[in-house]
C-alpha cells in the first residue's frame, strides 16, 4: 500500500525542525527535519520500502501514523499520482492595493469622500482604523460614506468607551469585523460579529506594531503571498497620524500627504513598491525559521543589522523566536536588539534607563 501527501498539505523546512501547513484547516503540525526530507523526495510514499531505504522501521512506522493520523496522506497508487497535480504556488490579487491602515487625525479633515474615491479606484478589500483619542463623528461619517464602497472589511482600534453600541454598528456596517478597544480595565475577547476585543495595553503612537509571537496565520492566502511578497506591505497602503502616505505608518518614506497628493499618485511613485517582494526567505534568520510562511514581516521596525543596498533585510526587531535553538525569548531584553531599539526611540515603552 502506498500513499501520497495531500497538496494542501505543504512541507516547510527550518534549520532544526520543520512544519506541515495544512491549507484546507490553517493549522500546521512541527515535524523533525528527516521527515520533511522524505516527504520532499518521495512523490509516492511506499513506507515498506522506507524501512529498507533508511533502515528505521520503528521511526518510519512512528512517521505513518502521525501522517495518518492527522490527514497529511491518503491511499494512492503510482499510476494514479498524477491525476493530483501540486496546488499552484502563484499569488494574485486582481486590485492594486488589497488592505490600508489609516490613523485618523484632523489631517483627514473633509477628506473622506476623496478617501473613498481612492479606495474604490485602488481596489481597496480591508481598511484598518486606529482612533487614538475618541472621534464618533469621523466614525460616523466614514460608515455613511463608505457604504457603497468596494470594502469586504473594516477593523477598528479605538479608546474603550461607552459611546459606541457594538450592536448598532454591527447593524449600520456589518463590513466591520473586529473592534479593539485598548485602555480597558481587563483584558478579554468576546467571539461575536463583529469580534470585540478589550485590551488593558495604553496606546499612543503606532509603535505597539510589528510584536511577532507564536500566533500563526496558516491559509492559503498568507501562505502564497509569503511565498512570492513581503507578507506585511505588498498592495498595502497607510496614512500617518499627520497626513503622510506611506506603506505603513511606521515607515520613515513618505509618498506624499493627503492634503496635496492622492492615494493613486502616491501608488504610482517610483519606490512605492520598495519592500513588495522582499520575501522571508530573503531575510536573515527569518530564512531559517519554520514559520516564515506563517508568520508576518515587519519592515518598520527590524534589528538593523544587515542591509543590502538600502533595502533592509535584517531580522524584525519584535521577534523572540530563535530558530536555531528552537526556543522563545522575551524579545526586548535581548542584547542584540537594544541598539535597534535606541534608534527607533522606544526605551520608554520597555521602562529601559
């Protein structure tokens, strides 16, 4: 009896260890390095034949039955193995930009409508709001114009208070998917449409972004888009809290400011799309990780030790994963890191002297 590894099913090698992603369930199972191996040179899996070639039976037993188990493999014989092709490893989105990340401040004043012009000749699917301080008017005005925009989803990051009834909002824009409110008393998730969450984090400036921990986004689309682009910035597109257009608000590159220039002149700059293909497996230590095709990539904030030309390719500074020892660590104490965070003015939020 012989088997074949689903397609869905996707082998990524790390230095020490590697994963299956499975596609079809986003979830992903750790393998040891000699398994990755055997799936990756083997199309047809003939475990009898394995034991010879490897003279293991018990570890090669062991490997069957945890692929059994977990529904990477299926019965397949050698003539039929090419009537289940690879799944294509190509990504497109058929828009220009697919997802935005706007600060909200009187920079936008009046600029609504303009906004939502952009968005629809962009191609815009998901837009990302972070109120620092209360603006139920500008949230109000945004639902109402951007009610027969092309959106699929909005999420919202935004002060706790009392005055927005999620039950209202649900109604009067079911496009929002997730509202954050930080500066809560408790920290808690409530699963509901749209998705609540209630952070007790104080949040200033968009510096609380790029923290990569063991949370993991395993479908296909993350996947494929880790595969060919950066999996933060492709087709993405930010306004700063001053105005500023840029590919994401902690980016130091400006493209102009909403008060003079548009979304698509901004697109249209010569070094917009800088960082869109700078993939994971261009990055150091990242490269060597397991999860890269898992995991996002943070441009804006790295360890800012290796650069070719001006393009960063260091390590992102907010990560504590080490794929060499397979182990997590607290990522701001690392000593490695702490001229990085010098540089980017965060000692503050470490309570670092």
């Amino acid at each position: 009896m012989t088997y074949k590894l689903f397609s869905n099913c996707v082998p990524v090698k790390g230095f020490n260890k590697s994963i299956i992603v499975d596609l079809q369930r986003n979830d992903y199972k750790n393998i040891p390095n000699s398994l990755y191996q055997i799936l990756c040179s083997h199309k047809i899996l003939d475990f009898e034949k394995l034991k010879c070639i490897y003279e293991d039976q018990k570890i090669i037993e062991e490997y069957k039955a945890f692929l059994i188990e977990n529904e990477f493999i299926f019965e397949c014989s050698e003539h039929e193995v090419n009537n289940f092709p690879a799944i294509s490893t190509d990504f497109y989105k058929p828009f220009h930009i697919t997802n935005a990340v706007i600060e909200i401040s009187n920079s936008l004043s009046g600029k609504i409508h303009e906004l939502k012009n952009s968005f629809d000749e962009l191609g815009v699917q998901d837009c990302f709001l972070l109120f620092y301080e209360e603006n139920i008017e500008f949230l109000n005005d945004f639902f109402t114009v951007f009610d027969d925009s092309r959106l699929l989803s909005v999420q919202l990051l935004y002060p706790t208070t009392k005055k927005i009834n999620i039950k209202r909002v649900a109604k009067q824009f079911p496009r929002v998917t997730k509202i954050i409110f930080f500066n809560a008393k408790y920290d808690k998730i409530v699963d509901n449409t749209p998705a609540v969450i209630y952070s007790t984090k104080s949040i200033d400036s968009f510096k609380f972004c790029g923290e990569i921990n063991n949370y993991f986004v395993a479908n296909t689309d993350t996947f494929l888009e880790s595969l060919n682009h950066n999996s933060c910035l492709h087709k993405k597109i930010a306004i700063d809290r001053n105005g500023n257009i840029k590919n994401c608000p902690a980016m130091p590159q400006s493209f102009g400011n909403i008060k003079d220039t548009t979304l698509e002149e901004a697109f249209n700059h010569s070094e917009f799309k800088k960082y869109w293909n700078v993939t994971k497996d261009m990055i150091q230590v990242c490269k060597d990780c397991e999860f890269r095709h898992i995991c996002t990539d943070c441009r804006a904030y790295t360890e800012r030790t290796y650069f070719e030309g001006d393009i960063d390719l260091s390590k992102p500074l907010k990560c504590g994963y080490n794929p060499y020892t397979n182990e997590w660590a607290e990522w701001s104490t690392s000593p490695i890191k702490q001229k990085a965070i010098e540089f980017y003015e965060m000692r503050e939020l470490f309570n670092i002297t």
